[in-house]
C-alpha cells in the first residue's frame, strides 16, 4: 500500500478520471470494483442526474469511488448539496479555488483532491488543506493549463514544492507510464483517455471507435482564449483553428463553440461537428474493452515493467 490506496481505501493507485459525457455510474463502478477509484463526471450532468448516478454506483459497488466537479460550471451549490447528502466518499475539483469548497466537504466527511496544471496552484491547493493534488499535463485531454507544461516536467516540480499525496495525470495509459510516474514522485496516476474507450463508458460508440483509430499527432490544444481544450482534430477542430488565426474575438469563439458542441460530440457521436475532447495517450489505446480488464492490465503492465527495470540494473 501507499499514500494514495490509503488514502482512498482503494487496491491500486489508479483513479480513472471523471470525463463530461463518458464517466457514468457504469465506468466509476466497474473501476471501482476492480480495485480502481472510478469517478463520477458531474460536469455533464444536471443535479438530479448525478444524484441518480451515484445512488445507482452505490447499488452496484460497495467499494469507494468519487465524483468530479468543475469549478467553472453552473448548479455547483446544488451539486455539492446533492454529494454532501449521498455522502460520497472522493470528491475531486477542478478549474476553480480549492478554498470554496474544500472544508465543507471535508466536514462532511469527504476526501477532497484538487486538480492543477502548475506548481503555484499546487501551492494554493496544499494551503486550502486539501487531501491530494492531481498534477495534469500538457498532454491531457479534456481542459487543459495554459502552461503547456509536460507529465515529465509537472510532476517532479509539484513533487518538490508540495508534501501533499500526489496523483499524476495526463499521457498515462499503460502500466509502463504508471512506473514512470512513480518514479517521478507521484503516489499514483489518474487516467481518461484510456476509460474512454472501454465498454461502460457512456461515450458514444463513434466516438470510443474514433480514440481507437487515434495516431500521434491527431490531437492538439485548442481555444486557448476562452479555456484551453486538448481535441481530435475534425471539422469543429479546423473551424475553430481558422477563427483563431483570423484573429477572431472571444465573443466570437464562444458564439462558435455554442452550448451543446461537447455532448454532440462525445455522447450523440457526431464526428465532424461535435467537440471531441481526449488525450495525446488516444494514440496508445488500441481497443474497446471492459474497465475492470483495463484496471487489471495496467497494474500487470506496471508489474511486468518494474521487473523488467529491476533486471537490467
């Protein structure tokens, strides 16, 4: 065991991520139920809706698991209202100040992570009091820092400022990068893009499909005016693209990106006009399999490459 299994009660250190429009009840049990932290993803979801997520998480795993809340979305007084009376156990935040929320919710009985991009963030999170940090990188799908700092830089300058139990993500989706960020200082990995393409993620099947075909290069940092956004590269992608090299306002961005363009893309699988949000490691994920297989052969991967490591030293 280490800091993070003991932190969450969990088998391995491995937290899969709580991805808008694929991180349903069926993903956070599955992970959960083989040993993982699967994570609920309220950032696409109406209060009443993740209510009934995590009452239905409940019913299928009696393992811990969490729920993931943009800071930067609506309905967050009833959200965190909806989590504090389910009393769910891991709540990790994002894109916004860990000090609004933290407390309460450890008074509540939570554990509380906040996720960062750069080490000043985590410096704010370890003053919040917060139970652990995920230092994303570059590499991640979904919103991103504006750093563009990489895993391989992030993760041993946040392990070096903070005493926090530190979680790496961004890049990650193999046993072999869970070593890497071990070595690197963190206590575990947080992993998206590679739950994305498994059997209970709510994704649309287009788009599951599509990670599947992903190559290297096919994703890139996108919208860096409004909030940064790694995405595959399609129709919405080149227009966007396009908009900002004309040197188009903010205003106009947002008109672009509208309301509704990540659900289009992610959960009704519209390829060409949908944002399809994931991460350069899209290009590793070379199948669609269930997320307890994927739990258990990350940590065999992460097994086998440890040995293999220990014998060539």
């Amino acid at each position: 065991m280490n800091r993070i299994t003991q932190l969450f009660n969990i088998q391995y250190p491995i937290i899969q991520a709580g991805m808008i429009w694929c991180s349903g009840w069926e993903l956070a049990s599955a992970v959960s139920n083989a040993g993982g932290l699967g994570l609920l993803g309220a950032g696409s979801m109406y209060p009443e809706i993740l209510r009934a997520h995590i009452q239905k998480c409940k019913a299928a795993t009696d393992k811990p698991f969490g729920v993931n809340v943009p800071l930067l979305y609506p309905d967050l007084d009833e959200h965190f209202r909806i989590i504090m009376e389910e009393k769910v156990p891991v709540v990790v935040t994002s894109a916004g100040n860990p000090k609004t929320w933290t407390k309460k919710l450890q008074d509540n009985g939570a554990k509380v992570v906040h996720v960062v991009s750069n080490v000043k963030f985590a410096r704010k999170c370890e003053e919040a009091g917060v139970d652990a940090i995920v230092a994303e990188g570059f590499e991640a799908g979904g919103h991103n820092g504006r750093e563009e700092t990489t895993t391989f830089c992030l993760i041993p300058l946040v392990r070096q400022a903070v005493s926090l139990p530190l979680i790496a993500a961004g890049g990650i989706a193999n046993g072999a990068g869970i070593l890497g960020a071990l070595a690197l200082g963190a206590d575990g990995v947080q992993v998206g893009s590679r739950f994305v393409a498994s059997v209970e993620s709510s994704a649309h099947q287009a788009f599951k499909d599509r990670v599947v075909a992903a190559q290297e290069g096919d994703t890139e940092l996108s919208l860096k005016q409004l909030t940064p956004v790694r995405l595959l590269k399609n129709k919405f992608y080149q227009d966007v693209k396009a908009a900002e090299l004309r040197g188009a306002s903010n205003l106009e961005l947002a008109e672009l990106l509208g309301s509704r363009r990540a659900k289009r893309g992610m959960y009704e699988g519209d390829l060409d006009e949908g944002e399809l949000e994931i991460g350069q490691a899209a290009a590793m994920v070379q199948d669609i399999k269930p997320a307890g297989e994927i739990v258990q052969e990350m940590w065999q991967e992460f097994l086998d490459a440890k040995a293999r490591l220990c014998a060539a030293w």
